[in-house]
C-alpha cells in the first residue's frame, strides 16, 4: 500500500472517532488532514458544536480553512456514522467536502455505505465514492 495523504470528513460530533482514525491511518503511513480546530470540539456536548461550528465559520472561515487541506490532499475519507436516527449520517457541510474532493478530482472514501437521505443520496452516488466498511487496506 502507498501512503497517501487523507483529509477526514465528517461531522465535529464525532471528533472524539476522527482523531483516533487519524492515528490509525498515520500508523499505516499515511499523511492526515483534519480541521484545524478539532481539538477544541474534545468533550463537548452536541449543543456546544453546534455553536461552536458556527463560530469556526464565521469567524474562523473554517470552510475555506479545510478546503486547502483537500486541495492538498489525494483522497478524502468521510466518516460517516449513526446519528439523530440516520444511519451512516452525512450532514451538509460533509456534504460539501464530499463535492469538493470530487471537482478536485480526489479519491473519495466511505467508511460506512451512503446513508438513505433522500435529498442528496444520488449526489453521493454519483460522485462513485469507494465504501471501506472499516477495512483500511481498501484505502489505495
């Protein structure tokens, strides 16, 4: 396996899992992008992301901040799991990584299948992500 490097997606509600991924994928040799704001979203509480988020945004022009990580990154890998009921979740701003990564012409990674939202479900598909289902070594 090559390394490669590797922006993680997802929502900051799962930083705690994104951070642990990191290591996992640099132990494998791989270079890692997350948010350059992810160690303040440790320990919070749903409703403080939340407000949080929207500081980073504002504030912080976080979007544009991890733009420049996809741009410099080969591939993204989107964590995407269970939440507020929705199986694999993938929320808007993941949403616009994803689209991102591929007018970039970046790999794009699942770690779990696309999720059935039926708003942008085939904008998923149709940008031929790769599903890993938790198997690293599919990362190639």
């Amino acid at each position: 396996m090559k390394p490669m490097k590797i922006a993680i997606c997802t929502s900051m509600v799962f930083t705690e899992k994104m951070l642990k991924i990191k290591k996992k994928l640099e132990k494998l040799g791989h270079k890692v992008f997350i948010s350059g704001f992810a160690d303040s979203y440790v320990g919070k509480k749903e409703e403080e992301i939340e407000k949080l988020k929207l500081h980073h945004k504002f504030a912080k022009d976080a979007i544009r901040e991890f733009w420049e990580k996809i741009k410099k990154s080969n591939a993204v890998l989107v964590l995407n799991y269970d939440r507020k009921g929705i199986k694999n979740y993938i929320g808007g701003n993941t949403l616009m990584e994803i689209g991102f990564a591929h007018v970039l012409n970046k790999r794009i990674y699942l770690m779990n299948p696309i999720p059935e939202i039926e708003f942008y479900k085939s904008e998923i598909q149709a940008v031929k992500p790769i599903v890993i289902n938790g198997n690293f070594s599919r990362i190639k």
